[in-house]
C-alpha cells in the first residue's frame, strides 16, 4: 500500500464500524483478511467447526461428553451446539446410532426408528433450527439460507451427513433437506402434512401409487397403462374399540361360542372382571383398553395401479407378519394419587379411621358425635350410611344357613402370618363390608360394629349357631382376638343347645349304652363331647401342662380319638363289668394291675376352650401366686379330676398305677421281661399272652411314687363318674356371656387394630384366588405380600399403638404397596380374560410390562414418567391370529363411531386407523458420474426415488426424497 487507507467492516449490525489510518507510511501496512469477509461466511465457519469437532469425536466419545438418548429410542443419541448468527439464535442437533455400522440405512419397519429415519429412510442426520417457541422456520428464504449455510460446512468437512430445516407451521411437520452422496449426486429432502380435505383419489393405494410414479414419469404418460417396477412395502395398524360394557358383551359372545357348544350355557357377563375375586366388592376400571394390530407387508415389486388397487382388496390375514401391542390405561402409574377406587384406597381409609379411634373411649362415642357441638367436622366429614343400608350388610352377613364348613380352604397358604380371620369367617366379612359402608369412615364403622354386636347377641338369647363360624373343634388361637371371641361364642351357643335338651333323656340313652356289650358300645355319642385315649400315643393331650409336668417335663400328650382303633371291643363278662359305666372299649392287651380284667378306656370331657387372652390371664395369675407348681396344679385340678372319675367308672376295679399307665405311660416304669413284653399287635392272641403274663410287672415313675404326690391326692378324692354324670368344665352359659361383655365395651383402638390386620388379611386373600393364569412374576407378588405386610402389622397385634406412632405411616406406605400389587393383579387378570387362548401372547405381554412399569410403580412420579407410554410390541404366531382377529367384533348400528369407510384392507369390518407404505424406485448410475472416479466404468444401483406415505381416514402426510445430478 503506498498511501493510508482506511478499512470498513460491515457485519450485519453485529459489528460496529471500524476506522484504521496509517499516518507514517513508513510505518507497517495495515492487512485485511478477505476470506472472513461477512457475517454469513463466518456463521458457515463455526458451522464447519462443531462438524469437525463431532465427526473427530466419534459416537463413542461424544457418549462420554454427554450425548443424550433420544426418548422412545434404545440406541439413539444426540448432541445440541447453539450458536447465533442476525441477531438470531439457532440450536444444531446431531443424531447418531451408537449399533455397529449397517450400510448406512436403517431398516425399513425398525419400531425403534426415530420419525425422521422412518420419513427419509436415512440413518443420522443433523437438524438446525431457531430458538423459538415453535422451532421452526417460517420463512422461506432463511430456511434456504440456513440449509445452504450447513451444506456447505458439511461439503467443507467431506461429511455425508444429510442435514433438515423444519418449516412452516408446527402441526405441519415439515422439513426440507439437503445430503451430498460424495458424487455428482444430491439427494433433497421434503415432507409436508395435509390435514383435511384429503383427496378421495389419495385415500386409496392406487391413487398413491399414480402419486409417487408422477415424481418421475413425464407428465404427459398415462400412468394407468405404463408400468414401472417400483418398489413398495405396506403397515396397516388396527385398533379394537374401547373395552366397555357393550363391546365386552360381543367379545365375550365370541369367545364363548365353543364354549356353549359344550355347555349349553352362554355367559351373561356385563362387566369384564365379573368372574374376578373382587367383583364382590368393587368393579375396577379395566387397565386394558385395547389392542393395537400391526399388519406388515414386507418389500416387493409393482408395475402398474392396477396391482395396487387388488392390493388394497386382501385381507390382513395375507401380511407377512403381525404384530400385537396392549393400550393401558394412563392412571396405571397416577393411581397413587388416589383416582382409583379398591381395595388400597379403602385399606387406606381404613388405616384414617384407625388413627381417628384414640380419640374415644367407647364405639357409642362416635355415633352420638351428633349431638356434641365439639364434632362439626366429624359430622360434616364422616356420613353415616341410611339404616337400609346397614340392614342389607347385616342380612349379607347374618344370612341363614351359611356356615363355616361350607368353605374349603378360603385363604393363601401364607395368610397365617397375618394375625386377623380366615376370609369366609363372619368378623372378616365383616372387616370386607366395612371398607364400603360409609366410605370406611369412623362413625360409620362404630354404628355398624355396634348393630353388628347386637346380631350376635340376638343369635345367643335365641340360640341360633353363628353363620360363618365353626361350631366345634379347639380355638385356632392364630387368628385375632375378636375371631375367636367369636368361635368361642358359637361353640357355647351349641353347647348351650344340647344342655337344653332334655337332660333325662340323655341320661337314658347312655345307660343303655352302657348294658350294651363291648362291641356295640363303640359307637355312642352323649351331650357332651368326650374322648377316649390311645394306647399308640404316649398319653393324652391337654392345652395347659399339669402340675407335675411343669415341674418335670417329659411326660408325652397326645389326642385321644373318639373311635380308637387299639381299643378292643370285647372281653370276657366279670362282675365288674355290671358296674362299668362310660366305657369306650379295651385299651389293647393292657391288664389291670389288681384285677385279672382288661382296662377300659373312659370316655373323658374335651379340655376347657381358652381364648388367648384366657391364657394370658392364667399365666399372669401364676406369676402373681409366685408358686406356680402349686397354682398351676390347681388351675388343672378340675381337668384331671375329671378324668380320674371317668376312668374311675369305666374300670371300678383299678388302683392309680393303673390310671397312670393309661393318661401317662411316661410315668410307669415296666421292667424288662422279654417274655412278658407286650406286642404291638390287637389280636386276642395277645390279651390272651397278657392274663398269662398277670399281673403286669413295673412301677411308678420316681416323681408320681414321691409322698404327697398332687395325683394320688386327686385320685383319692375323685368320685367314680362318667362324663354324663360329671359337671360340664366348660360353663356355656357364663362363657357366652363373657364373649359378649367384651365384645360389648370393647375399646375403639382395639377394635380397628384387629380389623386393620384382618381387612389388609381378607383383601389378599381375596385378590389371590384371581385367575391370571401362569404368570410367575404375579406369583411371586403374591408370594411377598404376606411378608411385607407381616412387619407394619406386627405392632397392632401386640396392641402396643399409639395415636402419634410411626406404625401409622408404615401403614399408609403398606397401602401404597398394596395398590401396586392390586393394579399388576388387574392387569393380569385383564390380560388373561382377553387372551386365554392365546397363553403365550399374555404372559409375554405382562412380562414386558411388568419390566416396564415396576420400577416406576409405588414410586414419585415426575410428570415425564406419567406421559411415558408403554410401547412394546410382540409378534403374533400364525396359530395365534384368529385369536387377534375374534378381538375385532363387527360394529354395531348404535356405535358411535360407525361411519362411511374411505379406506381398504378391512379386519372384520374394521378399517386401518394408520396406513403406512414406502415407495421406492432404484436406478443404475454410470460410474464415470463419479468426480474421483479415472477411466474405468463401473455400474452402481441406488434409490434414486423414495417417498413415505402415512395416512389416515383424516390426514395424510408424504415424505419425498430425490436424488439429482447438480
């Protein structure tokens, strides 16, 4: 430069103006850099650089520096640059696979393809567009200059990747494209979406086919008699209708069709879980909604409209391969908000009233709450039910002629470790109805315990058995204090009935039992439940050790049937035998000791029934007396004492030994004789080697021969009596009054423990007997629940629940848990009712689900995990598809959805809610085309043409991509 100059830069308003002026010219001269003239080239360059930067990278290490996975997709990843250029701001995305290199191009039906991949069949691709609101460019000649600007970097990195602009409006979806092949060839990108007023012509295969031919065919051809060997493949997606009430009815008609041919019978089902455990109680809302029916149609070769206008007359049943994916309801993962109603929403009620209890003393408290002006919000909050109600749950509990025993084993195998009631019995049932009256508040449940209070004492003053509970047998001491209250209550309400009877006559009948002879006297039943002992069995059962034995243990017990199979039948006619009385037949071969006469087993009275709290007060009164060798001999003296008596007057000649050998063989020492030894064996052979072996040869053991022995005292006092002469142990008539005192003034907390415990043990159980087929994910659900609920409920059965304990909160996490395992069992069961016949397709379903859902569930929710849909799809066995198709009843005339049909390809009268189809048209291109290539000639077949079409009845959106010689 021979002279200053002065330099200006104009930058479209990002740079200001600069002035430079060199006053000496022997100073340096000033140098301006012409390659990075304007704005435009400068936003190409940093374009070109974050290319570079990510091709460099590699898709390994741009995993590393924090590529995100693309949602929906499993291998799909992609990294964002934002830069600015006009004052404007623009983000660039690039997609990258992280699968091993497959050509290129993804395949052609891949589910886990993202929407751009599926449109332009291309495999990772860079997207650039404004920061906006829209994210997309709505005028035209940015989104050319934006497309040429990353043409360009991309031509300047020799990158092959194609590269979108998104244009228009948002609902449109559509983008235009650009990709260099690295040859004189230019593959441009277009997609736009029509969303109503579709072109009839367009709603049918041939008009599209006649659309794809007419992007290259001279527009002066008639396409309908020239042919073209293009290229398609086709997806067709069904979906059933909604599975409501009326849809249900036709499914259910169809699937029962064998049925009833075998029958006769046709089912009469209204709601889908009718057959379902908990249909007694609730209807759920069905998880499954639907089905969606893929239908797949893999590449093949067309020539003419014609062709596709046949294609668009077969049947779904022609696909090469069908594919089936469940629609689930969404409140699957919201139910924890509590929009669904079962049997963990009213658990969790349940466990508010619970907490609600410690604020009165008695039941009757929450029922006049009324009239305390103190309850405003517990009468606005807590509405007790009509008295119709509360008289139809009684009728249901109290109904006539439903016992215990007409159940079978009602209850999961490990339900025992929940401390509550069998299922069928009435305080469970009572338990269930209780969720539902009132909506489970505590008013409600006080008024209904209290009328169900007065139902029991109804059914003692008249002596009418209990319905739902057993009326003998012992007191299963494993359930809840209420329920064997209850058993207790029913058993004297029977005994109670046979002391009603005419006594004398009882009296009678076993006294002509008694003049029977030995063989005939097995076999007889007096008013009084007794047993007789076993020779087998070391000695005879009681529920409370004796004296001795708490002081001496070893002494084995067991239970003495009634008709014993070692207790013999005759023997020979002494004049004993005249004074015999409550005789249940010879104990084997034994003898007595001072008399040449065989020994008769008594019949003995049943120890005295004890409910835990019984026992509890026995044992605090022991440690209260400090001696318990003494207090406990006494708390057993009537028990023993009435067996002495029985065994007194079933064998008038017998002396202590004897009764010691046959209540406690532990106690009597024989001395060693081989030949005297007794047999095994029951034969008269035996008792004949026995009187020869007269009399027999042993003693006392060392702690019944001591002095003073509590036995022999006993024995000395006890008169000879059979059990119809002796006074009953078990007092029916006070017992049953006790049961109801308690039952009576039971405390609030107490009673809502007992039933917390039983309602989450009868709610299992309920939802365990679900058929939901061979599903060992649900089994070991199932399986789990009884644990998990095993440790918060421990606390209520030890009764040691306070207002302000954290056994609350463990409690309402239970329900929590317990609604999770309620909505897999749902879906389960929803699952197998639709497709057991298909057995594969629902337990493969659930599997997917269950691996989908279970993390999730019982969890906190962010909002992007509610919206996530599951999506798995399974492909459907060709024994399996008429299965599917059953599913697609014809429609109905009342069915709103019913309208003229625009599309082919019918399923049962059901047309395609999504059509999809690739046309594709390939050419052989002359390898001196090729700027690299010298003088050979070579040939290479590429899509030169290729358009993804996907309608529906009301929109169609077509993606065109086509490569061009520039």
């Amino acid at each position: 430069m021979a002279s200053s100059t002065t330099s200006k830069i104009e930058t479209d308003d990002e740079f200001t103006e600069q002035e430079e002026e060199d006053e000496d010219e022997g100073s340096l001269e000033h140098f301006d850099d012409f390659t990075l003239a304007s704005s435009w080239e400068r936003f190409i360059s940093e374009i070109e650089a974050i290319c570079r930067l990510w091709m460099s990278d590699g898709p390994n290490n741009l995993l590393i520096k924090g590529a995100v996975l693309v949602e929906d997709s499993n291998h799909l990843y992609k990294v964002k640059s934002e830069l600015k250029y006009a004052m404007k701001s623009y983000y660039m995305e690039y997609y990258f696979e992280t699968n091993p290199d497959d050509g290129g191009k993804p395949a052609g039906w891949n589910f886990d393809l993202h929407d751009m991949q599926l449109c332009f069949g291309v495999k990772e691709f860079l997207v650039i567009a404004p920061q906006s609101a829209s994210g997309v460019v709505l005028d035209a000649p940015e989104a050319s200059k934006l497309l040429s600007s990353v043409a360009i970097a991309l031509s300047n990195c020799s990158s092959l990747w194609p590269a979108f602009v998104p244009v228009h409006d948002p609902s449109r979806k559509a983008y235009i494209g650009i990709q260099s092949m690295g040859t004189v060839f230019t593959r441009r990108f277009e997609a736009d979406l029509i969303r109503s007023q579709v072109p009839v012509k367009l709603m049918h295969l041939e008009g599209l086919y006649e659309l794809f031919v007419s992007k290259f065919a001279y527009s002066t051809l008639d396409l309908t008699v020239h042919n073209f060997k293009v290229r398609y493949a086709m997806k067709l997606t069904y979906k059933t209708l909604h599975f409501d009430d009326d849809y249900m009815k036709g499914f259910d008609a169809e699937n029962n069709k064998s049925d009833e041919d075998l029958t006769g019978e046709a089912s009469d089902m209204t709601q889908w879980d009718d057959d379902c455990s908990w249909s007694q109680w609730y209807s759920a809302e069905d998880p499954v909604k639907g089905f969606k029916l893929i239908a797949i149609w893999s590449e093949k070769m067309v020539e003419s409209s014609m062709e596709m206008a046949e294609l668009e007359n077969t049947s779904p049943h022609e696909a090469e391969k069908w594919l089936i994916s469940p629609c689930f309801a969404t409140n699957l993962l919201e139910g924890s908000k509590g929009n669904r109603i079962g049997f963990a929403s009213q658990l969790l009620l349940l466990v508010d009233a619970l907490q609600m209890s410690f604020d009165a003393q008695f039941m009757e408290d929450f029922v006049s709450a009324v009239e305390n002006p103190g309850s405003d919000d517990l009468k606005s909050s807590m509405v007790i039910p009509p008295p119709t109600v509360r008289d139809r749950v009684l009728k249901e509990l109290f109904i006539e002629g439903v016992q215990f025993s007409d159940f079978a084993d009602d209850g999961h195998k490990t339900s025992r470790s929940i401390k509550g009631a069998p299922l069928y019995s009435l305080y469970a049932q009572f338990c269930l109805h209780s969720l539902w009256f009132g909506n489970c508040n505590i008013r409600a449940i006080a008024m209904l315990w209290i009328e169900f209070v007065r139902e029991v004492r109804w059914c003692w003053e008249e002596s009418q058995l209990l319905p739902r509970m057993p009326a003998n047998g012992s007191i299963d001491l494993s359930t809840c204090l209420i329920n064997q209250k209850l058993q207790m209550l029913a058993i004297c309400i029977e005994k109670k009935g046979q002391l009603n009877e005419d006594y004398e006559d009882c009296i009678g009948s076993l006294d002509h039992l008694d003049s029977m002879t030995e063989e005939e006297s097995v076999v007889g039943d007096g008013p009084f439940s007794m047993q007789t002992p076993s020779d087998d069995v070391s000695g005879k059962v009681d529920s409370i050790s004796t004296a001795d034995d708490l002081l001496l243990s070893g002494t084995k017990k067991s239970t003495v049937s009634r008709k014993p199979e070692n207790v013999k039948l005759f023997d020979d006619k002494k004049s004993s035998d005249f004074t015999r009385r409550g005789s249940a037949g010879i104990v084997n071969s034994t003898m007595l000791l001072k008399s040449y006469q065989s020994m008769h087993a008594p019949y003995t009275q049943e120890a005295p029934l004890m409910t835990e709290d019984m026992h509890e007060e026995r044992l605090q009164a022991v440690e209260a007396f400090g001696d318990s060798f003494n207090f406990s001999a006494q708390l057993e003296r009537d028990i023993l004492t009435s067996d002495m008596s029985a065994f007194k007057a079933a064998n008038p000649d017998a002396v202590f030994e004897d009764f010691i050998r046959w209540h406690s063989p532990g106690d009597w020492e024989e001395d060693d004789d081989p030949e005297g030894s007794r047999s095994s064996s029951s034969s008269g052979l035996d008792i004949e080697k026995s009187k020869h072996n007269w009399p027999p040869q042993g003693r006392l053991s060392k702690r019944m021969s001591e002095h003073g022995n509590l036995w022999r005292k006993i024995w000395n006092s006890a008169p000879a009596l059979p059990t119809s002469e002796q006074k009953p142990l078990l007092d029916p008539n006070r017992e049953g009054e006790k049961v109801l005192h308690y039952l009576e003034t039971l405390k609030p907390h107490q009673l809502l423990e007992q039933m917390v415990c039983t309602a989450f043990r009868a709610a299992s159980d309920t939802l365990s007997q679900t058929s939901y087929g061979e599903l060992k994910q649900m089994v070991a659900e199932i399986e789990q629940l009884y644990p998990t609920m095993a440790s918060p409920l421990r606390p209520l059965q030890v009764n040691r629940l306070s207002p302000d304990s954290d056994t609350i909160e463990d409690l309402r996490r239970l329900s929590v848990d317990f609604e999770r395992v309620e909505k897999l069992l749902t879906v389960a069961a929803s699952l197998h009712h639709k497709l057991y016949r298909a057995p594969r397709l629902y337990r493969e379903i659930f599997s997917d689900y269950y691996s989908f859902y279970i993390p999730k569930m019982g969890t906190d929710l962010t909002e992007d995990d509610v919206e996530k849909k599951f999506d798995k799809k399974l492909e459907v066995r060709n024994h399996e598809r008429e299965v599917l198709s059953s599913m697609f009843v014809p429609p109905t005339a009342n069915q709103s959805w019913r309208k003229v049909l625009s599309m082919g390809n019918l399923l049962n009268g059901h047309e395609p809610i999504v059509r999809e189809i690739i046309f594709s048209l390939r050419d052989s291109v002359s390898g001196n085309h090729y700027a690299a290539c010298g003088g050979s000639v070579s040939q290479q077949e590429i899509e030169t043409y290729r358009t993804y079409i996907c309608g529906t009845s009301n929109d169609l959106r077509v993606a065109l991509s086509v490569v061009s010689c520039d």
